[in-house]
C-alpha cells in the first residue's frame, strides 16, 4: 500500500479537548500544556475557541490564553463561529482560524443555533474578512459520518458542504465524526465523494473514538492519500451538543499507529506523553487511549517499551 511517507497531526485537545471539561482549568495550566505540546514537535495546534462563554464556559478565558503564547513557534489555530469572534481574533493576532458548519441541520441548529444554509450565511464574511487580513482559514464539517439526532448522513450531502466551504477559501476541510460513528467502509463512501471536489492533500480527518474505530478509519483515509488528522492528547474531549460522544482519538494511539507504518510525524512520543499526562492529572482523569494505558501500566512495572517497527 502507497501510504504518504510523512503526516501532519493536528493537536485539538486545548480546544475539542478541553471545551467539554467542567472543571475549571486556570489560563496559565492551559498555556503550560499548549507549550508542552509545542515542545513536543507539534506543528500545528488548535489551542482555543472564541464562542460563547455562556455556551462553552472552558474556553471564557480565550482573550486572556492566546496573548500567553506569543513565544510559540508553531502553528496556533483559534475556532470562530462568527464576525464577532474574528473581530476578536484579528485584536489578538491570531494568524490561522477554524471555521465550522455541519452536514446535518439538526446538529447545527444545537450546536450554533443556525441552519446549514443560515451557517453558510455567517460563514463566507468571515472568510472573506479573515483572508483579506491574511488570517489562514481551515473549515470544519461536523457530523460527516453520522449525526446524533439525524443518524446517517449520505455522502454527496457531506460534499456538498464540504465542497462549498473549500470553494470560500479554507485551505483545509476537516471532516469530523463528531460522535464518532464512522467506519472504515463509511469513511471510504464519504472520500469517495468528498475528493470529487476536493484533493486529498486538502483534506483533514477528524475523529472522536467513541466506537473505538478511530485508528482503523485513519488507515482507510491514508489509502486516500489523506494525510492531516486532528488528535487529542490522550484522549481528551468531546462536544456537549453531541451526547454520548467521546474524545478525539488519542494522539498517543496515532503516534503508535504511524511509527509502526513507517510514517514520519516529527512529534516526539516522550515529549507528548508528559504532555498529556501533565493535562490529564490536573483534570484527575485517567486517559482513554489504549497505547498510553499500556505504556503508563509498563512503565510502572518496570516492563519494556513496544514499539513496532515497519
Ligand atoms: P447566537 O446565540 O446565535 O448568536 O450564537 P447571536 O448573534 O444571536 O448573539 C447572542 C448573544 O451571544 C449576544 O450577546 C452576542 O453578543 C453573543 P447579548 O447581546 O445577548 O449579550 N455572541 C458572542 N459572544 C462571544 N463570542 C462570540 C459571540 N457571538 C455572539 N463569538 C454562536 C451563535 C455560534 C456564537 C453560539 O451558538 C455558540 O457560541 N455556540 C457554541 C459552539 C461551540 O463552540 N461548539 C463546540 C465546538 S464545535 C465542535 O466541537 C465540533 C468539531 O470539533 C468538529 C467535530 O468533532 O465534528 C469542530
Ligand atoms: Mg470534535
């Protein structure tokens, strides 16, 4: 199988991560972990959300985060759901922003109080304001492999917004599973679709591991030639308009994943577990990712490292 010889993972647990979290986390922990993850070797990093406050109360302190990590030398990537936020972002800085919308009205409608059509609305001034301010602009399309009110979602439907939110400017579509339903042969139905309009090379992944099928729908899309998928570290996440809905896959698990397909990824697994587990203990959590399970559990017995070769 041609597998591309290097990815990119793009680190949402400040952001996916964290928003669904109720216990407070102070500003300066979430600047701590996000320089972790930095030095780590992450090249991109989505580290906050500029929405509601009342909607999303974890990411409240984004104005107060963002100016803390003005030293980072990687790309730092902010959610906005609208001009509001732009404004926002564009005050701080901000260089790169993420846009979202869903291939499903009912999820949106919960999620951002608006319609597929009304979210496009929204959408396209702020792509065109962030662009002419030369703010990068990736897209995100919820619920691209199931919906938690809708339940199936049919492929040309997810293209189609997928295909119009390239066509306004996003340099990169994530698809997400935002309650992480999808399957190898599901993911293969929407690529089909979706890179009808869009090149692979455009294309992001983003899994939530909810059914545990996360690492095997990555290996249908790097058979697509796909080669960015957003992760979280050790698991951490979830949307509170998605019940039930886990965390992103574990970054961890990817990192096992690619080394044992030979893939460069340029993180350093050491770095990004002491990323993780700095995070996961402030939050009392114990992680969902199976390789850092295994890891932690040898680790304290003294046992080795298994670290598959290609
Ligand atoms: P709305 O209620 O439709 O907005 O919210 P509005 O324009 O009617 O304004 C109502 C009030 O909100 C006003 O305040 C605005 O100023 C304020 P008031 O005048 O009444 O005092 N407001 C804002 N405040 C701060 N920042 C803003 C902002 N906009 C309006 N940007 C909106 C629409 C989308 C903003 C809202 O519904 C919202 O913030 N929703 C939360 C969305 C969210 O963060 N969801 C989780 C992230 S998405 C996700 O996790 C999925 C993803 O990971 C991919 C996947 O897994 O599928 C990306
Ligand atoms: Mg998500």
């Amino acid at each position: 199988m041609d597998y591309p010889k290097s990815v990119r993972i793009v680190e949402v647990g400040p952001r996916d991560g964290l928003q669904n979290e109720k216990k407070v986390i102070s500003t300066e922990k979430k600047a701590d972990f996000i320089k972790r993850l930095a030095r780590a070797g992450h090249q991109t990093i989505e580290v906050t959300s500029f929405v509601r406050p009342d909607r999303i109360p974890q990411m409240g302190d984004a104005k107060e985060l963002y100016p803390l990590l003005s030293k980072i030398d990687c790309d730092l990537v902010c959610l906005v759901p609208n001009l509001k936020g732009l404004e926002v972002a564009h005050s701080l800085g901000v260089k790169e922003i993420a846009v979202f919308t869903a291939s499903s009205d009912s999820f949106n409608q919960k999620n951002i109080n608006a319609t597929i059509s009304q979210s496009f609305d929204r959408i396209e001034p702020v792509i065109e304001k962030a662009l002419e301010s030369g703010i990068k602009v990736r897209g995100y399309v919820s619920t691209a492999f199931g919906c938690p009110y809708e339940g199936f979602i049919e492929p040309s439907k997810v293209a189609e917004v997928a295909i119009r939110l390239h066509k306004m400017g996003c340099y990169e579509i994530s698809l997400g599973d935002t309650i992480g339903s999808g399957t190898p042969l599901s993911v293969e139905r929407v690529l089909a679709e979706v890179t009808k309009g869009i090149k692979p090379t455009q294309l992001a992944l983003h899994f939530h591991d909810t059914r545990g099928m996360a690492t095997a729908n990555i290996v249908k899309g790097l058979e697509f030639g796909v080669s960015v998928f957003d992760a979280s570290s050790g698991g951490l996440g979830g949307c509170p308009y998605a019940m039930g809905a886990t965390g992103n896959v574990a970054t961890e698990d990817l990192l096992y994943l690619f080394q044992s397909l030979g893939i460069e990824t340029g993180i350093n697994l050491e770095k990004q577990i002491e990323a993780s587990t700095f995070m996961l203990n402030d939050l009392g959590k114990v992680t969902t990712s199976k390789f850092l399970q295994a890891y932690l559990t040898a680790k304290d017995n003294h046992g080795s490292l298994y670290l598959p070769t290609p």
